[in-house]
C-alpha cells in the first residue's frame, strides 16, 4: 500500500488521530497505539501553554514517539490563530500545523475567508499548513493555490460522527486536486464512513470523537485502522463498475427460463 | 500531646485535606498522630474545599470503570456510618440525581447512557422531570434519573473533622507547615522531624516531588446564593466535553462545577469557563439570574495516568493518592484499605476485585503487630 505524505514526510498509516475527550490518559495512548497512527492532533487551548500549563499531559504523549500535529482549536481569529500556532512551533518543535478559525460557535464550522488569509500568514512564516476546511471547491482552490500541500476538508461538523455529508463535493475536490494530500478531518462516525471516504479515494482520515466516545475506545481504534486500510486498499483496487442490470456471476444456462429474469 | 505509649505507634500523616483528615479521624484511637497541613486548618488551598462533594458512582462510570463505580457503592454505604460518628450533624442526602439534556445534546445524552456501567437509572420525559424537580426549565424533555446517587456538604464535614482531631490529646495539628519525605524520614520546613512507626502521604498534588507519575487536571467551580431557587437534588446538564453539575446544598447554596481541563494551569477560573457554567445554570433554572455569585474557584484534582486511585507502600511510608474527580466518592474506602493494611487487620476484599492495582507495594514495612 502507498504511503501519506504529508509535506515530504511519508507515513505508512492514513490515520491521524486526536488526543481529547478519552476518559484518561492510560486509554488514550492504548486507543493511538492500537489505531497504528502516527500523527496525533493535540490542542493547546485552555491550557495556557505560554505557563506550560499542559505540560504533564503533552509528555505523556510525547511518550508515545510518534509525529505531533498541534492545532488552534478554539481560535475565533487570524490574530489568535497566528500566535497559536508558533507558540505550538516553540513547544513542540514542529512547523506541521492544524489550522482550525472557528466561524460559528454552534456547528464549529471554520470561517472560510479567515482561514484562508490565516494560511498564507503562516505559509509565509514557514509553517506547514493543514488546513482544516469545508468541503468548498472553490476554498480549496485558494487554500492550493496559496502552497498547501494538505487540505482537510470536514465530513460534517466537528464531533457530529455524521459521516460524509457530501460526498459529491468531496469527491469534486479530490478529482480537481490529486496531487494534493486530502485528508478527511472531522464528522467521521463509524468505521464504514472512514472507508466510504478512503475508496473515494480521500488520503486519510483524521479522527478523535469517533474513537474516545466508544463504549471501548481501543477496539474502535483498531477498528478503524481496518477500515481505512481496506478503503485505500479498495481504491488501489479500482472497484468494478455499478450496473443497472443483474449480471450472474455463475452461468444461468442450465436454469429453467420461468427462474431467470 | 500525651506522650505516646508503646503499644501504639506514631504515624505522621502529610496533608490536611479530606484524606488526611479522614485517616487521622479513622486511628484517632489507635495510633498518635501527627498532621502535616500545608494550610491554616481550613482546607483553603486543598482540592476537597473545592469539590461538590456528590456521591454518584453510577453518574460518574460514564467516564470511569466499572471497577471505580464498584468502590464509590461501598463508599457511598459507608459514608452514613462514618458521618454518625461526628459530633455535629452533616448534611448528607440520597435523593438520586437527574440528568439532563437539550433536545441538540440528544447525541450526548445516549452516549454518556451507553457508556454506564450500571443499570439502575430510569429514562424520564418531561413530566417525570416536573415530578422531581418542578421548578426547572420546563423545555427539558429527556433524561436520566439515577435514583440512588447521594451527596454530603464537603466545607462541613471539613470543619467537623477539623474540630474532632483538634480535640483528640494523641492529635498533634501542624498547620502552616511544609512537610515533605526524603528517605522514610519527614522533613517539616526543610529539616528533618521525628521519628514515625508510619509516614502516610496524603499531599495530593503536592506529592508530585516524589511521584512523577501524577498530573494535575484542573477544574473550575462556581459557588452561588440562589434564594428564588430550589432543587432537590444535583442536577447534570448535558455538555458536549464534560457534563456541567448543580449541586444543592442546604440554604440555597449551590455548587457548579466543573470544567475539566488537561493542565496543570492555577490561574483563576477564565471567562469561557465562567460562561459555560453559568449559562448552564441559568438554562436549567432562571431564578439563577439574581443568584450572588459567592466564589468562583480553580483547582486541580491529582491523578495517575489512569484517573484511578492508587495506595502505595513503600517501607514505612504510605501514598493515597490519585483520586481524580473522585475524592468524596472513595475516601472511605482508601482510608479503610490504608488503615487495615497498617494495622495489619484484614483487607476488605472487595476493594482490590473492583481494581487490582488499588494496591501496589514496592517494598512492605513492619505492620504494626510486628512492631509490637
């Protein structure tokens, strides 16, 4: 199976995976060891990390050895996204940031137009952009044009678990973009949405609610490990054809006619 | 202090706070104690003042193991028993508590039911809610009634437990005092002090010089006077990252709480907590809006990286510690788990079924028969 790349960086697994909501850290680390993913989002806000006030978490995840991938969850503005993001730079050392502008407090839809401008700002300080966006052609465009070699666009709002809610816009994207990385964050539910994302042939899936809200955070880890393993592997595949038309795939000849259709 | 006789051995216990307190109140007949209280004797800066002190071992097994919501039963059936022991009456209830949601936190709401441990709750719709609680927000139409569930007033009990040690002659209160352990001795403001049969650390988060292990999760907690409202029991609001609790106690004093946040942050409360808790309040009772705000606390609660408790032996000194969101919910039961073991009497079975690793000795010390 091919890799993720993710500005240069080559990862076997096309899972990232958050660090929030577990019931505790001991589950958290069991559930990112057990999806095999190796980006983990961590969030800085509320923490006050000029303090280090997260700092006895971020070492248990820092435990874990794998890529951190911090991001500006929370922020409302380019200002507080920006400063965010390099105080994250200094933190952990890393130029990779998840770039979040909250545009609406009731559905954490990101605010397109701020997103946007926040990326170049970024791009322009050398960060590695991930932006996390809609699923807006025309957004993607600019976020591309701009020098992003990653976009995430949402399945649906964050933490809803409804899966892809436009699939047509997502695959528009994917198809206009293919050398871009498209990484599916945010409104992935169960593992066959995943894998309706990674046949369509999306990158990877970026997920938190989805595996620390199950009754067994570490088993639904795995489990989607599986499903996105299959959907990519099922897209290198290349499916077969939909068909209008039954099409047995044993030979019908020895059947009377009054069984045949 | 009387002077110690043989037959009883000294025990230094480090931390005032609800543990402290509780294990000096439980061999307040059997040892002489010495106590370590990093405060002036009222708690101020200790997690326990700070908590709403609700005994809801099934509510909190949304987000905790079986095994926790098992030790928070037996806790909550000692807790009656350890109270009547006090000289003063303490508040205590077991009217259950009700949970509820907003029709957009539906999802939350069948989450945080799937994920209890227990089946002793009931679904209620919106006139089993008016039946229990008849002045709330008449928009809520769904919930969870957990009928079992109890609560205590954690600054009463505090200030009993304060007076009954005070009064105890094998008692010796240091407050204001910097306790710390360095190779099986105490240390009190730097310099080396006493000799102990035991040493019992129960600093909290102020044991994180010697376990490394430990972090803190900080919580924010809202103290209101709300004349125009009555609740008859805590009342859990749905919320997309913790449920938000209305804990009643007597007098209209509520307790709202509490944020929990993956940082070790001091600083007082902030305005998006604040907000949070507070539109929470309102929401589910307006009479909230003329409520005094009477404090608005941070904390931070002392955990392990599995938020479960832990009592460890090491030589003669003894942790508890770990308690997370739970102190009220299992003192008892780490308290009774400490005392047994240093006694030497037997353990309670029942506490390590529920978590095998409640317990972990690195290296045992003399019981107190050997001694002897």
């Amino acid at each position: 199976m091919s890799c993720l790349d993710i500005y240069g960086t080559k990862l076997d697994s096309r899972m990232l995976i958050g660090s929030a909501l577990y019931s505790s850290p001991r589950v958290m680390l069991e559930s990112i060891v057990a999806s095999g993913a190796q980006v983990v989002t961590l969030s800085l806000s509320r923490q006050n990390p000029g303090q280090m006030g997260g700092e006895s978490f971020w070492n248990i995840i820092r435990s874990l050895d794998l890529h951190l991938l911090p991001n500006t969850a929370g922020c409302h503005s380019i200002k507080e996204a920006v400063s965010m993001a390099q105080m994250s730079r200094e933190l952990f050392q890393t130029d990779w940031i998840k770039l979040e502008l909250v545009g609406d407090d009731f559905n954490l839809q990101p605010d397109p137009i701020d997103l946007v401008k926040a990326t170049e700002i970024l791009l322009n300080d050398g960060f590695k952009v991930l932006p996390y966006c809609t699923d807006d052609l025309v957004i993607a465009r600019h976020l591309v044009e701009l020098g992003c070699k990653v976009i995430m666009p949402w399945g649906s709002p964050i933490g809803t678990g409804k899966g892809l809610l436009n699939p047509y816009a997502l695959q528009a994207i994917r198809d206009r973009f293919p050398e871009v990385t498209m990484i599916i964050d945010s409104g992935i539910g169960v593992p066959s949405h995943a894998m309706q994302a990674m046949e369509l042939g999306v990158d990877g899936i970026l997920l938190n609610t989805a595996v620390a809200h199950a009754q067994h955070p570490q088993k639904m880890a795995q489990a989607f490990r599986g499903a996105i393993e299959a959907g990519r592997l099922a897209y290198e595949a290349g499916p077969m054809a939909e068909q209008y038309a039954a099409s047995a795939s044993t030979p019908t000849l020895d059947s009377p006619f009054w069984h045949q259709a | 202090m009387s002077e110690p006789s043989k037959e009883q051995p000294k025990i230094a216990i480090l931390g005032a706070g609800l543990l402290g307190r509780l294990l000096a109140f439980s061999l307040r007949n059997d040892a002489f104690i010495e106590l370590f209280d990093q405060d002036s004797g009222q708690a101020e800066d200790s997690s326990a003042i700070l908590a709403a002190a609700m005994l809801a071992p099934l509510a909190e097994s949304a987000d905790a193991s079986k095994g926790i919501m098992q030790l928070g039963e037996l806790a909550l059936n000692t807790w009656p028993r350890l109270l009547q022991q006090l000289p003063e009456k303490i508040f205590f209830q077991r009217k259950g508590s009700l949970l509820l949601a907003f029709e957009q936190d539906r999802g939350s709401l069948l989450n945080f039911e799937r994920n209890l441990k227990g089946d002793n709750y009931r679904k209620v719709g919106a006139q089993q809610i008016h039946a229990l609680e008849s002045e709330i927000n008449p928009r809520f139409a769904q919930g969870l009634f957990l009928p079992d569930e109890g609560q205590l007033d954690n600054r009463q009990l505090l200030t009993v437990l304060g007076k009954v040690l005070r009064a105890q002659t094998n008692i010796r209160w240091h407050s204001n005092s910097f306790a710390q352990i360095a190779e099986q001795r105490v240390l009190l403001n730097g310099e080396e002090y006493g000799c102990f049969d035991w040493i019992i650390d129960c600093r909290g988060l102020g044991a994180k010089d010697t376990q490394t292990d430990l972090r803190g999760v900080r919580g924010e907690v809202i103290r209101l006077h709300a004349p125009d409202v009555t609740l008859n029991r805590p009342v859990r609001l749905m919320h997309p990252r913790y449920p938000i609790y209305i804990a009643p106690k007597p007098d209209h004093l509520f307790v709202v709480g509490a944020t929990q946040i993956e940082t070790e942050d001091r600083r007082q409360p902030t305005l998006r907590s604040a907000m949070e808790l507070l539109s929470a309040c309102f929401s589910v009772h307006s009479g909230f809006a003329e409520a005094e705000i009477l404090q608005i606390q941070s904390g931070l609660r002392p955990a392990y990286l599995d938020n479960e408790p832990q009592m460890r032996v090491k030589g003669r000194v003894i942790s508890l510690n770990g308690l997370f969101r739970h102190g009220y919910l299992l003192s008892p039961v780490m308290v009774d788990l400490c005392r047994s073991y240093l006694l030497g009497e037997t353990i309670d079975a029942r506490y390590q079924q529920a978590i095998p690793q409640l317990m972990k000795i690195e290296s045992t010390g003399e019981a107190i028969k050997e001694l002897a």
